[in-house]
C-alpha cells in the first residue's frame, strides 16, 4: 500500500489524540511531535516538515471547534487539510479536449517509465478511450519488446522498430500512423537516460519539436527521495506543458519526501504508481491521497472502482454491503475477494472505508494469489450445502473434503479459520459511526 510505514505513523498519532480523555496544549505538542517523526522518517524535508507542524499546532491551540465539532474532531481536520495543502490541495488531471490527444512520456533509465506508460494506456482505455504506444527508445535493448508484452493482453496496439536508431523518427512515424487509425490518445516512451538530467531534457525537445505533444510526462522514481527536487524543477523550467508521474510508492521509505519534493517544485504531480500490476496507477488528488493516508477513508475512490469493475463484471455494490456486514458464507467470501483483487490489492482497498485503513488485523487481508487459488480448489470440493452452510463442517468432512482437493486437512482448516475471522471482524465494525465522520469532514473529496 502507498506509503504504509507513514500512514501507520499518522495514524497512530491520531489514535492517540482520540483516546486521550482530555485535550490540552500538551497532548498537541505530542501528537505534532509525532506527526514530525513520522515525516522526518519517511525521508521529507526538515524544513518543509517544521513549516507544516507549526501551521498544524497553531491551528490546534488557537482555534476554536465549530457548532456541533468536539476539540479531537477538529484537529483531525486540521491535520487533514494542513497535510492536503501541503501535498497540492487540489487534483490537476490530463484533460483529453481532443483527438487525438498526443502525450510524451521521459525519465531517468530505471524510473519505471515503460512500466508507467503501460498502465497509463490502460488507464486511459478503462475510461473508453482508444490508445495507441510508440516506443521510440532506441537506447535500451527489448523496450519496445517489454512494452509490447504489458499492454497485449488488453488489445492496446504498440508502434516501434526495435532496428531503427533514430528516437525522432521513430515518434514521428508512429504519431502519424496512429492518426490514420483514428485513435483517441497516443503515448510516446522516449529512451531513459542515466542519471543525466540535460540529456533527457534535450531528447524531450527534439521529440517534442517533431510531434508537437499536448502534454509531456516525466516519470520520477518515488524511491529517490528529496532528489526528485531537481529533477521536477529541471523539468518544469524546460517544459510549460509539463506533468509528472511518481511510481513506485507501494513499498518505499522515501515515498513521503518524493511526493513533497516535487510539490515544492510547483510541478504538477498527476498520477502515482501504486503498486507493480497494470491497473496500479491511479489520478493524484492531494484530498483523497491524504484521507486514506491518515485512515479516514476514499469513499469516491472506491466508488469509483466499483464502476470500473461493474464494466468487467457482475459485481455490484450490494455485493460490497452484504460482504462489510459480515453477512456471506464461503461461496461469498470466494467470489467478493476475487472481485476486489480485481480493484487492487485488499488492502488498498479497505483503506478507502473511513477508519478502517490501518486496523484490520494482517491475517484478515493477507490473502495472496495462491492461496485464493488453493481455497478455490478445497471450495470445488465442497457439496452445496457446506459452502452455503459452512458451520456444519465437522472433522469427518473436513477429511473428505482435503482428500477430494488433494490438499491437507490443515489446509482446510485454514480456509474455515480465514472465513470465520473475517465475518467476525466486518460485523464487530461500527459503520454508522464512521460514516457519519466521513459525512461531518468530507473526507476522501465526496462532495456531501
């Protein structure tokens, strides 16, 4: 999940606030003490870090709650928006006004950038639109190979000549070919180059001159950390066209100093990479990015997802109730988990239900692929009756059921155990409580 060693910090510093009996200045100091940790750690700025801490203390001491908000209440809006503001306050998407609509990707070798074009095609292809890739990386061996294997599987058509030497010529005669195919967007990867900002800058022109783009991309690696600095403010003074894309926030330390660095360029951040599937890039917005963080909730960007999926299947939002109340058996729990791994990983997921991001218990959500694979094969096993009745599986047919799925009865037992612990926690849930916090506070951007 995007930042979780940060988000975890944040949201520790927030429980403590709302399980302190009284809020007084010294509570404040410790939880803007902890919120400045948790910066510091995930590698933000010091500077940047005491700017938004004092603004955030300020606030929490000398303003007074609204009508019908306790004190803990309002400082969680405070660090809220403070943290919003400070990442960007508002979403700047890529506007597609016509077609078609020529976008240009560059970045330093190694930043994730074919990786990034790939899922931004397929982004752009799950909102209806029709895309075409040139690869005119003529640097690095099987780009134009490795692109072509990401984005096949989804019909996504790939232009490039792995012989041909000329990055120009290729961009092009790949624009031009898939204008006569009447696409809707084209995405141009240009060659990476190595930790060398002058010459990205300079092949982007070149290319830039030949195909006359409506927006340039640059790819940066959330994994560097504060040196995103430069590489943002190179590009935003070279390009007044300019957007950016910072991958790698599903596992990285850095993420927190990547993601400010760039702000503090004044570059517009636009999408992040989330994780290393396909369909993990999503539209940065400072609001809901900052909502999840701190554990308060997306609910837009999971209704959002619902609607993607509904278009590949049959799942519904009835569907998502019946599954939170803790009211499915097994032949559910199989069918929701596989449908929401569709969305994204679980947990990503579940953090966009307000207060739930950071206190589901691991063995819950830690579901992997094989393991749903394996408790498919044990279900294929299972009569009618036990996947809609799973209580009465005693040991006998546990025995049956591992023999008939060439699994072990420990397996079996794993599968019940798994069942049993998430109906147990998603009907201790209080949903009326959080919904009515994400309702107070507009959390996640759901306009209320």
């Amino acid at each position: 999940m995007v930042l979780d060693k940060l988000g975890q910090s944040l949201n520790n510093a927030l429980r403590k606030l709302a399980r302190a009996s009284t809020v007084d200045e010294a509570l404040v100091r410790e939880v803007v003490r902890d919120i400045q940790r948790a910066l510091l750690t995930s590698d933000v700025n010091v500077r940047l870090v005491l700017d938004l801490t004092k603004k955030i203390e300020k606030r929490a001491l000398e303003e007074k709650p609204p009508a019908g908000v306790s004190k803990k209440e309002h400082i969680i809006k405070i660090v809220y928006e403070e943290l919003t503001s400070f990442l960007g306050k508002e979403a700047k998407p890529i506007e597609i006004k016509e077609k078609p609509t020529i976008l240009l990707t560059v970045g330093i070798q190694g930043s994730g950038k074919t990786t990034s074009v790939a899922k931004l095609a397929r982004y752009f292809q799950k909102h209806g639109y029709k895309v075409g890739l040139v690869c005119s990386d003529t640097w690095r061996p099987g780009a134009y190979f490795q692109l072509k294997q990401l984005v096949e599987p989804y019909g996504i058509e790939v232009f490039g000549d792995p012989e041909e030497k000329d990055a120009v010529k290729l961009a092009k005669e790949g624009v031009e070919y898939f204008k006569k195919k009447g696409v809707d967007v084209i995405i141009v990867d240009s060659a990476g180059r190595h930790k060398e900002e002058k010459g990205l800058i300079e092949e982007m022109k070149q290319i830039s001159n030949a195909i006359n783009p409506h927006e340039v991309i640059l790819v940066i690696d959330g994994t560097i950390g504060q040196q995103a600095y430069n590489q943002a403010l190179a590009f935003k003074e070279a390009t007044p066209i300019g957007s950016i894309i910072v991958t790698k926030l599903d596992g990285s330390a850095k993420g927190g100093g990547a993601l400010s660095a760039v702000v503090a360029t004044g570059a517009p951040i636009k999408f992040i990479g989330v994780g290393e599937k396909i369909d993990d890039l999503e539209p940065f917005d400072p609001k809901r990015f900052v909502s999840r963080l701190l554990g308060l909730g997306d609910i837009q960007g999971l209704l959002e997802k619902f609607e993607e999926l509904s278009k590949e299947t049959e799942f519904t939002e009835e569907d998502v109730e019946k599954f939170l109340r803790g009211k499915f058996n097994l032949k559910d729990m199989y069918a929701q988990l596989e449908a929401m791994r569709k969305m994204g990983p679980l947990q990503q997921i579940l953090k966009m239900i307000p207060g739930m991001g950071y206190s589901i218990p691991d063995e819950v959500i830690k579901v992997s692929e094989e393991r749903l694979k394996k408790f498919k094969v044990i279900m294929d096993s299972m009569t009618e009756e036990e996947l809609e009745n799973p209580e009465i599986i005693n040991y006998s047919r546990i025995k049956r059921i591992a023999r008939g799925s060439g699994t072990s009865t420990k397996d079996v037992k794993e599968l019940l155990n798994q069942y049993k612990q998430m109906k147990k926690f998603f009907k201790g849930m209080d949903k009326r409580k959080l919904a009515k916090m994400a309702k107070k506070f507009n959390f996640g951007g759901l306009g209320i």
